[in-house]
C-alpha cells in the first residue's frame, strides 16, 4: 500500500472519531470503506475503555466488512485482527488470540509498504500470549524480534515497554536477578522520556523485590506505582486495581495481614466497578481473598471467595454452593479455573481436617473437584504444543496431582471402595510421565496422523532448524566475548523458523481430524492393562513423594504395589528426617566426600540407610520373595540407588564395606519412569546390521588440539573439552565387551558424532565410553564429548534436545560416562537427563551413572554385566550378578558403593534378544554345508582307504 491511501485511511479514522461522538451506528453492515475503519476507530476505543461487549461488535464488523469489500490484505483488515486479538487475550481466549495476531501479522508483512512498528507491536503482543501460555523461550523470541525494530526506529517508549516484558519472562520463570537487571533498563527509560506509564515496570521491580527478600525496596516501589497512577490517572484507575492486588500479597507474606485485607478489598472494587463479576481479573482478586482466609486458618470462609471465583471466571456458572463445580462447557479459562479448583479442593480437604476428620462428605467433594482438575489439567497439557509451556504448568500446578492423590487415597481407607485406590494410582501416574505421555502422543499423531511426507519432512526440518538455532545461541552466549551481531542474526532466523512451525501445527490441528484425535486422547492405562505387562517375575514398586514444603501433605509417602495379580497401596508416616537421611545417602556417594571417607559420613550413611529401607522397602518385602524388584523413583528418591540401602543396622565400630547388608544382597534391582510406559513384558528383538550386535564408542581427547571449536579459541565448548582427560580403562573395558558380543567399535578419530548418528539405529546394543558434559541450568544442553571431528553439521557435543529427535532401534544403550542419569526431576516428566534423551529416541532400555565412574571399576563392571547378559539374563539379574562379583572380588576400600553402585538399569528388563538378518542365516547355513560336505568327503576318504 503506498503513502498516499494510507494517509486518506487515517483522515477517515480522525473524521469519525469525531463524527461518531455525534452520530449512533445504526446499520453495522453498511459496504463501504469508510464503515470499515469507523468500526475499528470505535472498536479500539471500547476496547481501551475495557468495554469488551462493544469491542467485540464493532472489531468484528469492520472484519466482516472487510472482508464484503475483497480487502482481506488490507491495512484496515490487518489493524482489525490485531485489535480483536488484544480483545481475545484481555478476555483469556489464548488460542484464538494467537490465530488473530498471526493473520495480521502475516498481513502487515505482505503489505508493499510494510509498517514495521505495527509488526513490532504485533510481535510484542504475539510474546505476551506465549508468556501466559508459560512458554517463556518463545516469549522471548517474539519480544525480541520487537525489541530489535523498535531500537532501528529508535522508538524508547515501546523499548521500555519490551524490556519490561523481557524482564516479566524472566521473573515468571523464577530468574529474579535477570528479571531485576530488565526492569531497572526500562525504568530508566520509561522516567528519561517522562512516560505516564512507568507504574507498571515500578510495580514489578516490586514484585521482584519482594521475591529477593528485599522488602523495604518492595514496599518502596509499590507506594511509588500506587502514587504515579493516582497522580496521572486518579484513584478509580483500573491499573491501580492490579497494583493493590500485588501488594495485598506482598503484605501477606509479610504478615502484614490487615492491610493485605484492606487492600484486596480495595482491588476487588475497582475490578468490579470497572469490569464486572464476570472476568478473569475479578475471579484472581477473589482467589487471592480465598486464600488469605486460608493461609489465616478459615478455610471455610476461604470456600466462598473460591466459589465467587469460579462464578467470576466461569462461562454461565452462577452457583453459590460450594457442592457445586462448573461443568466442562461452562470453563472459559482452563488456566485460572484450574487454579480455583485446585485451591478450592485444597480449602475442602483443610475444612474436613478441621472439622476432625468427621464429614465424609467433605472429603468427597474434595476428590470430586480434584478429578475435574485434573481432567482440566491434563486437557490444558494436550492444548500445548511445546515441552516448555508444559512444564512451566506442572511446575505451578504440581501439588494438585499429588493432593489429589493422597485425598482419594484416604477415601478409599474411608471406604474400602477400590475405585479410590485406582484414581490414586492414576494421579501418581500422571504425575511422573504427563509431559512424556503428551509428547509420545504429539510423536504418534505426526506418524499415524495422515500427514502427507511432504509435510512431516518439513515440520521435523523447522524443528531441526530451530534446535540448531538455539545451540547456536546457546554457545555464543557462553563465550567470554560473545559476537552480538551473531546473537541478533541467529535469533531472527529462530523467530522466522519458530513462526513457520506454529503456523505449521494449528494447520495440522485444523485439517487432519486423525491428527487432532491421537494428540488429544488420554494415555493413562487402566491397572488391569499395566498388570498385563509386567512379568511372572516382576514385581513394581511406584513411590509418591509430597513437595516438602507442601502444606497439606508432607508427612506422607505413598507407596503402590504392583504385580500379575497384585495390586496393594499404603501410606508411610515420614517427617523431616527422611529427607535428610535421603540427602545423606546421595551425598557419602560423591566423589568430593568419599575422597575424604571420614568416619562420621560413613556413619551417617549406615544409619540413613537403614533407616530409609525400613521406610521404602521393609514393609512390603512379603511381596518381594522370589521376585525382581523394578522401583518407580520420585522426586528425592530420584537421587540415589536402592541397592546401597541397607537390610540391617551395622557395627557401627567395626564397618567393613563389603561385609554390609546391601539391599542388592536380596534382590535385582532395575528402574522405571512410570508403569504406564512400561512395554508388554515379551520379549524384544530388531534387526542388526551384518556389522554386528553391537556398537562401541571410545573417543580420544587431545588436550593440545581441542582449545579450537568452530575457529573460535574462547568457546565455551572448548574451554571444557581441552579440560578432559583419556579414559584409560576405556579402551580395556570395550576389548573385554567385543570378546563377548560381535561388536563395531568407533575408537579414535572415528568415534564423532556424525559417525555414531549415522550408524547408531543400526545396532541392537549402544556401548559409548566417554565423558559427559552435565548442565544442570539447562539439562537439555547436556551433552556427550565424541571425539573433535568437526563439520558443518556437527561439533563433536552430542546434545539431550538432539537425542530428542533421533530414531533408534537399540534394546539397550549402555552410557558409560560421567553423571549421564544425573538432571533435574520434573513434574510430569521425572528426571530430565541424558538417559531420558535415548528413552525418546526409543531405546528399551538404558544403563547409566549417578556419578562420575572410577575409569578400572567402570571397565570391570561393565565386562561382568556383559558376560552374564550374553547368558541371556534380565537386565536386572545381570546388573546384580556384575555388582555382587565386584563386591567379592574387591578390597575393602573398592567395596564401597561409590565403586559399584553409580550403574543403574532404567526401562525394559528383559533380557537381550536379537534376530539374525537373512543374509546371516544365509552365511551360516552355507557355512554349515560347507563343513559338512569337508566332514563328508573326509569320511569318504578314509572308506577308500581302508578299502585299498
């Protein structure tokens, strides 16, 4: 569009601004141009007055009309969609927001005049729907994208503006002192340029305070935010409705409880006078009002201001009866309504305790509106496309599973009723695995979702493409003097290719009904199905650990038995010890503290060894007897080894390592994620390559030649490969496994990364000997050290994100490197780690370590665990017989479990099976005739003779 239309189209809009303040509408589908932007001039100043009705019906009749007219390109049509997608987010109708923001943002760009700050304010809007959406990397990518045509148009106001949605991700994930660092660049931009508008980046750096501790500053820029409003603004401003909410909860929490009251209730008018009962910033006040009279020891009162918020919140739900919930229909915002149910059923449990445990009823409805969150939350969970917009919602809403659980849990001790103890498992179940499971189903719906290759091919491109961005960023940003011109042209590429993939995904959703179906349905098996795949000689142990700060429930610990025919749970009695006797185990297991191998940490670690089997084991050992125990972890629990704790209390005078009582000495022990993932228990076998059954990497680190990655003598990359030794035992350990299996061994220079993703799902079993780099910041940039051989695609840092999207076909891989099981437990998730990269990938089963490995102990291992897995053991019997040979074959000192113990098995336990090619059996049988025609005419030979 040139300059000259453009400036008539804003002659329009300042002529009927005017003319509208006398004229009424009186036909909304008058075809004309001028309609148009009447519509949307009136459109945007309902919508600034927070008039939502009106906005709606003007915003949609100036689409409606232009697109009568045949101008779906148009400025007009492009400044519509945006503003309805404003209307959409004010109202938390996300998923249509971003529809909106993305048509017109793919309008202003094919526009001939393309207006820029129009596409940098579309940008920043398209970062706060993903910043809601708890998708604070994609956030981030659109604010920056904002942020870098705002400063080419040197534009300070929206610069402050973006820096403080910049600062807002960084708060919201929990990154205070980053967040601190944004929110002072914008203040000070926001006073230089005298911005009317500076409360808002004030207030924030209130909230920020107040998370740091700092009070006296938190205090300070609240009355500075609440001043600046009712100075510019007066005192029945909407905005200063926010910024007394958010110091009603700053004086909560600092127990300044009367003024928090008096506050609250001063937002809670202005909300209502300005916007209604009827709205997400109504039913937030009202939240927080519940959970004040919580928090103060009222849960009942606290029960009417959580039912307020759900009628607030709730599309044409207006019941007052704290029985009642809102149907599936009538929730409009699946975000806040899970927050409010959750809350509510936290506020019925407290009022069942308080009233000594008496009214049953209570507690039912307790479990009743845990259920329907639940269910909102694992329908919210599917809605997500990416990984980190769910685990930023488990994050916040991870105490409702595990509530929920030990409510139906007691229920079911209540009442004998068996469907209670089901619904506990199943809340445990969602708990450890409804990320895995969601992106399972996102994986099976792309293969079996009638995607057409072309497609596929391209979204797993964009994925590729934005993962390589990310590293990029990633790396250079580590660097002691990162290229900032790099930083901005690679973060552009990554806003280009995050944008194609989006539009890619809602086109899957819109057009493929099988996709949309396989990606939505529900992946939590019923007991009878789990019992089904587990073996005659298994038995599960599934553990749920509370938060333990969690206020309801942190002296109990859940415990699920699981066999063919036996399904048993109980709840343990455990306190603040537990934890320090878990924390104790874990830590006379590092390297630093063993080193030392003091009398008092050995003590220690006796005494909380003991003392936590006879909390997770002892109790439900009748049920072990001549079983193989696969143990379920969970959270805490998820840090140690089950095979050190301890069947009987010492000598503590006399403590010999390997005459102690180890669990190991009772039972093989392996791990799962969940039971819900686990595989039928028959047995599995892929087609191997005529190479071998196995592939072997062993990489060689030259400290004299890593110092250079890339051509950049100051990556971070580098600067941790030169710091590497040789694994000297390596090589020994990978001789002692090819005498055992047929095996293809990449050693050297052979051993990189592009060679081991070329052949790795080729192979029935993965053996990599080598170091491991552990993030524990960003667990999906750890990464395994392959040998320095760069190219453009690879360099030699097999990363946890690329293992993401890889497919092999390996029964078992074997990582056999420092801390590969090492990472952080995530709600829905388990622990995010290395070994869980090849779990995605499809490995059945991986071994991996806790710990860094001594170098002779790992090779020793190793070769027992192979030599009693060629005998076609289970993987558990195998680890066990490998670990007990170790111990008896020791010296005192080696006997230590810091020796033995770092190797755990994750996944399918059966033992390892391989079917031959039909080029093997070919060679063999014709081996086999071969021979015996040899033996045959050997025979015949000696008849002749003896015949002469």
């Amino acid at each position: 569009m040139s300059v000259r239309p453009m400036k008539k189209y804003l002659l329009y809009i300042i002529i009927f601004v005017v003319i509208s303040s006398f004229k009424g509408i009186d036909n909304l589908h008058e075809k004309d141009t001028v309609s148009c932007f009447r519509f949307l001039t009136l459109g945007i100043r309902a919508l600034k007055e927070s008039d939502f009705e009106n906005a709606e019906k003007f915003l949609k009749s100036s689409i409606e009309q232009n697109s009568l007219l045949n101008e779906s390109d148009s400025l007009a049509m492009a400044e519509a969609l945006s503003n309805y997608g404003v209307l959409c987010k004010k109202m938390y109708n996300l998923s249509d927001a971003a529809k909106y923001y993305e048509y017109a943002l793919k309008i202003f760009n094919k526009l001939k005049d393309r207006p820029v700050a129009r596409i940098g304010a579309v940008c920043s809007n398209l970062g706060n729907l993903y910043r809601m959406k708890y998708n604070f990397e994609k956030a981030e990518i659109y604010y920056k994208q904002a942020l870098q045509i705002f400063i080419e148009k040197n534009d300070s106001s929206n610069i402050g503006k973006v820096l403080n949605n910049i600062g807002l991700t960084y708060f919201e994930s929990g990154n205070f002192k980053r967040a601190e660092e944004l929110f002072i660049q914008s203040f000070a931009i926001k006073t230089k340029i005298k911005d009317e508008l500076w409360y808002n980046t004030c207030q924030n750096l209130a909230r920020t305070y107040s998370q740091l501790e700092r009070n006296e500053k938190a205090e300070y820029y609240y009355n500075k935010a609440i001043q600046n409003l009712e100075e510019n603004f007066g005192t029945q401003n909407i905005d200063l409705a926010h910024v007394f909410l958010n110091y009603g909860i700053f004086c909560e929490n600092t127990k300044q409880n009367e003024k928090a009251l008096h506050l609250f209730n001063e937002s809670l008018k202005l909300f209502v006078d300005k916007l209604g009962n009827k709205n997400t910033f109504t039913a937030n006040c009202l939240l927080n009002i519940g959970d004040y009279y919580c928090d103060t020891d009222n849960p009942e009162k606290g029960l009417i201001y959580y039912q307020k918020a759900l009628i607030s919140v709730g599309s044409d739900f207006s019941d007052e009866n704290i029985k009642k919930n809102p149907n599936d229909k009538q929730c409009t915002d699946d975000i806040k309504m899970l927050e409010i149910l959750s809350k509510k059923a936290d506020a019925l449990y407290s009022f069942y305790r308080k009233n000594t445990e008496s009214d049953t009823n209570l507690l039912v409805l307790s479990n009743q509106t845990y259920q329907i969150a639940s269910e909102l939350l694992e329908k919210t969970n599917q809605n997500y496309y990416d990984k980190q917009s769910r685990r930023e919602l488990l994050k916040i809403e991870k105490n409702t599973l595990t509530n929920a659980a030990f409510v139906a849990y007691k229920l079911y001790k209540k009442t004998n009723n068996p469907h209670y103890e089901t619904a506990a498992f199943r809340y445990s179940e969602m708990s450890k695995t409804m990320i895995i499971s969601a992106s399972l189903a996102d994986g099976e719906a792309m293969k079996f979702g009638g995607i057409p290759d072309s497609l596929l091919y391209m979204e797993t491109n964009l994925q590729r493409k934005k993962e390589l961005y990310k590293n990029i960023l990633y790396a250079e940003r580590q660097k002691t003097a990162p290229d900032i011109q790099k930083i901005e042209k690679t973060e552009a590429k990554l806003y280009t290719a995050t944008r194609a993939s989006d539009k890619l995904l809602l086109h899957f959703e819109k057009y493929y009904k099988k996709y949309y179906e396989l990606k939505h349905q529900s992946r939590f098996p019923k007991i009878e199905e789990i019992q089904k795949r587990i073996a005659d000689s298994e038995i599960l142990v599934e553990y749920m650990l509370p938060d333990s700060k969690n206020r309801l429930y942190n002296n109990q610990l859940l415990v699920f038995i699981i066999s063919k025919n036996i399904f048993y749970t109980q709840s343990i009695q455990i306190d603040s010890l537990f934890f320090i006797n878990i924390s104790r185990i874990h830590n006379s297991l590092m390297p630093e503290i063993f080193k030392k191998n003091s009398k008092i940490s050995t003590l220690n670690y006796t005494k909380a060894a003991f003392a936590v089997y006879q909390k997770t084991i002892q109790p439900f050992e009748k049920y072990f007897i001549g079983k193989q125990v696969v143990i379920i972890q969970d959270k805490e629990l998820s840090g140690i080894p089950f095979e050190v704790l301890l069947t009987q209390m010492c000598d503590s005078d006399r403590i010999e390592f390997k005459s102690l009582d180890y669990l190991i000495k009772k039972y093989a022990i392996s791990y799962d994620y969940s039971a819900s993932l686990r595989k039928s228990a028959a047995n599995h076998s892929v087609q191997i390559s005529e190479s071998g059954n196995l592939l072997a990497c062993v990489p060689t680190y030259d400290n004299e030649k890593t110092e250079k990655i890339g051509n950049n003598t100051k990556s971070f990359l580098g600067r941790n490969r030169s710091k590497l030794h040789e694994i000297k035992a390596a090589e020994t350990e990978v001789d002692n496994i090819s005498d055992i299996y047929t095996s293809t061994v990449l050693s050297g220079k052979n051993a990189s990364e592009t060679t081991f993703k070329n052949k790795a799902s080729n192979f029935a079993i993965l053996h990599l000997a080598m170091h491991a780099l552990v993030d524990e910041q960003n667990p999906m940039y750890s990464k395994l050290v392959f040998s320095n051989q760069t190219d453009t695609i690879d360099d030699g840092f097999l990363n946890t994100y690329e293992l993401y999207n890889m497919k092999l076909n390996a029964q078992l891989a074997v990582l056999s490197a420092c801390n590969t099981g090492f990472g952080e437990s995530l709600p829905g998730e388990g622990v995010v780690s290395l070994a869980q990269g090849f779990k995605y990938a499809g490995v059945e089963s991986i071994v991996m370590t806790l710990w860094s490995v001594e170098d002779k102990s790992s090779a020793d291992l190793m070769s027992l665990f192979y030599k009693y897995l060629s005998q076609k053991m289970p993987k558990g019997i195998a680890m066990q017989r490998a670990k007990l040979d170790f111990i008896k074959n020791s010296d005192p000192l080696k006997s230590h479990p810091y020796f033995w113990a770092a190797y755990m098995n994750i996944g399918d336990n059966s033992p390892v099976f391989m079917k031959k090619s039909i080029e093997n059996y070919f060679f063999y049988v014709l081996g086999a005739a071969v021979l015996f025609l040899i033996i045959l005419f050997s025979v015949y030979r000696k008849i002749l003779v003896h015949q002469f």
